[in-house]
C-alpha cells in the first residue's frame, strides 16, 4: 500500500472550551514531508488544532470535540486508539523550551524510555543520544555536558534538546506551538535552519506569529481566523496573491 499523501486531515472539526467554540469545522489536510505554517491573530484556533492533533485537549474536562482528525490515514480518535500510540507518531514542541530537570542524557532517553520497557544496554543508549544530537546539530556543543542538568543549557540549546527529546521514538510528524518565541533573532535563525534540515524526514506543522518566519521557513501556509480556516495554500503564493481579503488584510498588518 502507497504511503499517504497527507500526514494530518481533518474532517468538519469542531471544538468547544465549555460554551465557546474555538473550531469551526475545520477542514485541513497537511501533505508529508513538508514544513506547514499556521498563521492568524491570537485566539483564532491554531494553537487549539496542535492540541487536538496531540490529543492534549482531551485531558481539560470542560472541553468537547466532534469532527475528525486522522494521522497517516488513521483515525486518532478512534475507539481502539490509545493515547501513547498517537503521541508515539505525534511530538510536541512548545512556546518555552521545557527540559526536564534530568542530565542532558537522560532529557534525550526519556520518552524511548517510557515507549520501550526492555533493558537499555549503555552501548545502545549512547547510541541513541548522539544520533538524536547530531540530528538537531547539539552533539559538537553538549558532547562533553551529557551528565549536566539540562536546564543549565541556554535557551536555544534546551529548545533543541526538547526536539531532540522527540526522536528516539521515531515520530512520523512534528508539532510547534511557537519554538522560537523565547529566543533571540541569532537562536532564531539557528531553530529555523534545524526546522528546515528536519523536513523531509519529518511532517512539521508549525503555529508562528512571525510573518517573516512564516514566509522564511515553510512550504505551505494555512491561515485561520475567529476558528475557521480561511485559505490554505503554498507560502509564497499566500504572501504574494492572496485569495482572500482577509488573509491579505492580516499579512499587511491591517489587524491582528
């Protein structure tokens, strides 16, 4: 069977925090492989689709979904679908860098740990930690810290090392909430050209509220407003000719 075209769609999703519908049926579909964007004012719905994407909404009592989501074909909502199954094909990264108070070593072996009972031989587990540091370009940097607390990394390192975090457990796709919020316009730049070696590999599905990284660092645009998703097309085409008014309104700055 032929590998999907899309890692993520969403079917007539809707979503309410109590008596506020934050989705209104949402229609998306995220091809693989690529990096997608998703733009729009605060409160418009885009931190609200990682959530659901991530099945993290779910755990807030006040919260009802209907609609439906599927990741690689798979509906994530299912009846027989468990929680660390979606979580396994699905990381998350969020707006600050979150290590865990552990060395640097065990931040990268966490999450294999908990997916892979069996005993961890040293060889394997050293294996593993360099080849998720190399992969976000950290290992030549913390190499001789592994045993340090990760928190005394500065913040562009500790936002590596939490997506380094991600990838022992071999995620098919990569969800985050503003990575760069945090960091200066050079670990920025650093998180962005990370972001870009890791496409291909990954799906990436990104909220940014920076129009210049939006247009800087991805394939496609989504751009979503009062919780509907108004246009979704090719980054550079939104940027250049928007279809709709309210997209080109919001990219020139007229609100938002």
């Amino acid at each position: 069977m032929a590998d999907p075209v899309y890692a993520i769609e969403t079917e007539n999703l809707n979503l309410w925090y109590g008596t506020f519908q934050a989705l209104i049926d949402v229609n998306l579909k995220v091809r693989r492989g690529l990096i997608t964007s998703l733009i729009g004012p605060s409160g418009c719905g885009k931190t609200t689709i990682l959530r659901s994407i991530n099945r993290i909404n779910e755990r807030l009592g006040y919260v009802r979904t209907t609609g439906k989501i599927c990741v690689l074909d798979t509906n994530i909502y299912g009846e027989d679908i468990e929680i660390s199954q979606v979580r396994r094909h699905v990381g998350m990264v969020f707006q600050r860098p979150n290590p865990l108070p552990l060395s640097v070593r065990e931040n990268v072996l966490f999450g294999y740990r908990i997916h892979n009972t069996g005993k961890l031989a040293k060889q394997q587990a050293d294996e593993i930690v360099e080849q998720a540091l190399r992969q976000v370009l950290l290992w030549d940097h913390v190499k001789d810290r592994l045993n340090r607390k990760a928190t005394l990394l500065s913040l562009e390192e500790q936002q590596k090392l939490c997506i380094a975090r991600l990838l022992p457990v071999k995620p098919s796709i990569l969800l985050m909430d503003e990575p760069c919020s945090a960091l200066d316009p050079e670990a920025t730049a650093a998180v962005e050209e990370l972001i870009w070696d890791l496409r291909g590999t990954y799906t990436i599905l990104i909220v940014t509220h920076n129009m210049a990284q939006a247009r800087r660092a991805s394939d496609e645009c989504i751009f979503m407003l009062m919780g509907k998703l108004i246009e979704h097309s090719k980054t550079e085409d939104m940027f250049v000719t928007p279809s709709r008014k309210e997209t080109a309104d919001y990219i020139e700055g007229r609100y938002g």
